[in-house]
C-alpha cells in the first residue's frame, strides 16, 4: 500500500527520577548522600532514508513513542538514558504539528484550511537528514544535590520531566528534477519505462498508476537526473477530481514540468485543449507553479492525425519547446532526454531552493 500523507502521535520519554539514597560503608559513618540522577527520557527522531518511499508504516503504527529514562540509583549512579525512537521516512517528507487529533486523514481528508492553521514544523528534504519531534524529559536530580551544611541528611530529589509530545500530520512531497503531467492513458508510464530503469505499470485504461514513481535517467558523464510519473490529471482535479488533488503536490517540487499529450487525440479529445486545461489544473492549484522551467511531450505520434495536431499546437504555442515522441516505438527518446537534461540543468539550484 502506498500512504503519502499520515497523521501520528509522537511522545518522548519521560526523564527518570532522582534518587534518596545514603552512603553506607564499613567504617565510614554518617557517609553522607549519595543518590544519582535520574536518566534523560528518549528523543522521537525523524530520520530521511533514501530507501524508504512511502509512509505506509507509520499508517499501521501511528504511535511513536520513546523509552522512558531509568530512575537514578544509590552510590551517585545515574540512571540509564531511555532510548531514542528513530523512524525512517521518505525523503521529501512534510511535517506539520496537527492542532489535536482528527480522524485519520486519509479516510477524511482534511481540507486545505485545516492544512493552513497546521504549523509547519520541518521539511526533510535531505538523505540522511535528521529531525528531533520531540525531545526526552531531563532527569530528576538525586539527593546528592541537595546537600549543604545545614542540611547534612537530605532527603529532596525531583521527578524526572516529561517528554514532548503532539500530534504531527506527514506529508509526502516528491523530489524529482522533473514530473510528468498528462491525462490518464497520455502514456506518461511508457514514456517513464523508455527514459529510466524504472518499471511503472502500463496498460490501455486510465488511472493504471495510483501513486507517483520516480525513475533516474543516466546522462552520459555520469549525470543523472530523477523524473517522477505522476497520476493522470483530469479536469477538475484541483478540486478533488479523479487522483488529481491528491497527487498535485507532488508536483510541487519538481524543477521542470514536462507536459505529456496524446497527440493524436486517440480518445477524442484534442491535445491543444487538453494541454491548455492541464496548465490551467496546475495553475488553480497553486499559481506559483505557472512559472516553473516547462515543455510538452507530443506523444503517440505513430498514430494518424498525429502529424496534423503537432503542427496545430506547435502554431498555437509558437515559443512552446515540444518535443514528438511515440513511447511504444522508443521514437524521440534521445532528444527528450538531451532536452531534460538542458532544462533541469537550466532551471539550476535557484529554483530548487524555491522550493
Ligand atoms: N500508439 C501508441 N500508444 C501508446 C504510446 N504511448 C503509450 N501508449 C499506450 O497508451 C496506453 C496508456 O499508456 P500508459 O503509459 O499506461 O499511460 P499513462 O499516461 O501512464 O496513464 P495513467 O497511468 O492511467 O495516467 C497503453 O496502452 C500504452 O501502450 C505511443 O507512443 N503510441
Ligand atoms: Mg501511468
């Protein structure tokens, strides 16, 4: 199962007590406080693991909870550390801190106002990248810090504190230099299969891929690029249409969108209107996106009408970079991807940091 947005319960553990204890020895009388302190609580750690693509396991175990601190002992012994809880999500993984508990959002999807009253809280955008949810209480002082010349025999310590806890809602936004964007059935999955190693599903009825996969092309001089398929879009998906809205924020950031269309129109629609209602789905979406480094794939062009439709789209959109493609033939392949990587290239660092 593919989960890409989660809400969770984190808390840390709670500081262990400190402890009242006195020195007892053969031959040392009155042998003073010697009660340790009490251990610190486990931290709740984030931790981005390149490996790890989806947040299907915190969907089954929504409770992340960290081990307690050991209470401190006699003979000034601290008490042992609890041990911190580390769970591995995606790169390219959102957080927010949720208000309080909402039901699951991925049976009820909260809407785009209650995303905007969450506070953001990190952005694990890095491999290997740590983030610290919520930090373990500190310790409990034993009796040995209480001592003092009036007060030879203390019997003070204090509770460890507790750790920090909260609902925190996760989202999945994937990274890739560039996305593929089409209505379903565009063949944005074939297109995927040719550039990259990767295996998307492919097959002749639409929403064949339910979740975004991301496949690394290899440039010659060992430059490579990650290109993300993304759900079909359709109409309306801006507003929950079809997969549309729940996969529109994958494509909030990629470098370049790469604009796929059935170019012979093989379903009856017309690839200048479809290519013109995709801009319009991503623009509703978030204007922000509009801007982005962009070109379209003129794709199927082995199929009749083909011809006459690019050169349609190509009058109508003049400075439009479109590159014809047939998927199922490995025709125009090689200039796609000589394009993407001058694209991604261009649109550089500046934007990703936009981002
Ligand atoms: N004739 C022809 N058919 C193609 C071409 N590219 C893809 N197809 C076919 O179109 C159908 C859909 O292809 P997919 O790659 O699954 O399309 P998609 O855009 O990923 O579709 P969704 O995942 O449903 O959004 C399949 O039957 C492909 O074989 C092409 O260049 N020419
Ligand atoms: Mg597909």
């Amino acid at each position: 199962m593919f989960i890409d947005r989660v809400q969770v319960f984190a808390q840390a553990g709670k500081g262990g007590r400190g402890c009242v204890s006195f020195r007892r020895e053969k031959f040392v009388p009155k042998g003073g406080p010697d009660g340790g302190d009490g251990g610190r609580g486990g931290n709740v750690i984030l931790r981005a693991d390149r490996h790890v693509d989806n947040l299907a396991n915190l969907f089954y175990e929504p409770l992340i909870k960290a081990k307690n601190g050991a209470h401190g002992k006699g003979k000034k012994m601290s008490g042992r550390a609890g041990l911190d809880k580390t769970v591995k999500v995606p790169v390219g993984t959102v957080v927010w801190r949720a208000e309080e508990e909402r039901p699951t959002p991925n049976i009820e999807r909260p809407t785009s106002n209650s995303e905007q009253s969450a506070i953001p809280v990190t952005d694990l955008a890095r491999d290997a990248q740590e983030f610290v949810l919520c930090h373990g209480g500190a310790g409990g002082k034993g009796n040995v810090h209480f001592k003092s010349s009036r007060n030879r025999a203390p019997r003070q310590y204090t509770e460890g504190e507790d750790g920090e806890q909260g609902h925190f809602l996760l989202e999945l936004r994937t990274i890739a230099d560039a996305g593929l964007i089409g209505y379903p059935n565009a063949g944005k999955s074939t297109l995927l299969r040719e550039i990259s190693a990767a295996r998307p599903k492919v097959a002749a009825y639409p929403f064949t891929t339910l979740h975004p996969i991301v496949g690394v092309i290899e440039f010659p001089g060992y430059r490579r690029a990650t290109v993300a398929d993304i759900p079909g879009l359709i109409e309306g998906a801006h507003r929950g249409v079809g997969l549309g809205h729940e996969f529109l924020r994958h494509i909030t950031r990629c470098r370049v969108l790469v604009f796929v269309v059935d170019v012979a129109g093989s379903e009856g629609r017309n690839p200048v209107d479809d290519l013109q209602s995709l801009r319009r789905e991503i623009d509703l979406y978030d204007p922000m996106l509009s801007s982005r480094a962009w070109l379209a794939v003129a794709n199927k062009m082995d199929l009749p009408g083909a011809k006459e439709h690019l050169k349609t789209l190509q009058k109508r959109l003049p400075k439009l970079q479109i590159l014809p493609t047939s998927a199922v033939k490995g025709e125009g392949i090689d200039s796609l991807k000589q394009a993407l990587a001058t694209r991604i290239t261009d649109a550089g660092e500046n934007v990703s940091a936009a981002i």
